[in-house]
C-alpha cells in the first residue's frame, strides 16, 4: 500500500514540474507577412525585448512556412509591431502559412 501511494506522489510532483515550465517555443501571429522571391517580411507582436534572433523559420517540402519563437518577449513595454525579414530562397513557388496571419490596412508614417 505504501508502495501505491508513493508512486501516485511521484507522478502528481513530476507531473506538476511539467506544468510549470515556461513555453519556450510557440508559433507566432503573423502580421502584413510578404514573401519575395528572396525572403520573408513580417511583422509580430513586441513588447520591447523581442529580437530578430528570437525566431527560426521553417518551410516544409509541402510548401508550408512556419516561424516559431524561441525565447518569450516578457517585457512590460506598450505592445507594438517590430518588422522583421528572413532569407529564404523562396522562388516563384505558392507557399501556405502555419501561423495565424492578421492583416493591417493602417497607413504608417
């Protein structure tokens, strides 16, 4: 018996050790992206410490493209776009996105 219930506290302390991690990677929304033959230009939410590096792009032989975060922007700055571009020799080809993308019409100085 006193076997069964170490092992059900062992499972609800790992188990809760695993909840409480930060998510580290996420898939981000894409705002106004563009892709050029070249690369990728986006613009994503920033809340002050977002930086170009804390992000990784992958296309998939399905022609999906997906950028994910590395590393949490968890400043406490205003939240506003930061645009940013990744090389990718993209070509001519059509390409899906994974992420939600948004789309702003307001025009910027």
């Amino acid at each position: 018996m006193k076997r069964v219930v170490w092992a059900l506290l062992s499972v609800l302390l790992l188990s809760r050790c695993t909840l409480l991690q930060p998510e580290t990677e996420r898939a981000e929304v894409l705002f106004n992206p563009v892709i050029t033959a070249n690369q990728l230009e986006v613009s994503v939410m920033t809340f002050g410490c977002t930086q170009p590096g804390d992000f990784y792009l992958t296309v998939t032989d399905d022609r999906r493209v997906e950028l994910r975060r590395t590393r949490l922007d968890d400043c406490n700055g205003t939240p506003e776009l930061m645009r940013l571009s990744f090389d990718y020799p993209f070509g001519q080809q059509v390409f899906r996105f994974r992420n939600a993308v948004r789309f702003n019409n307001r025009v910027q100085p």
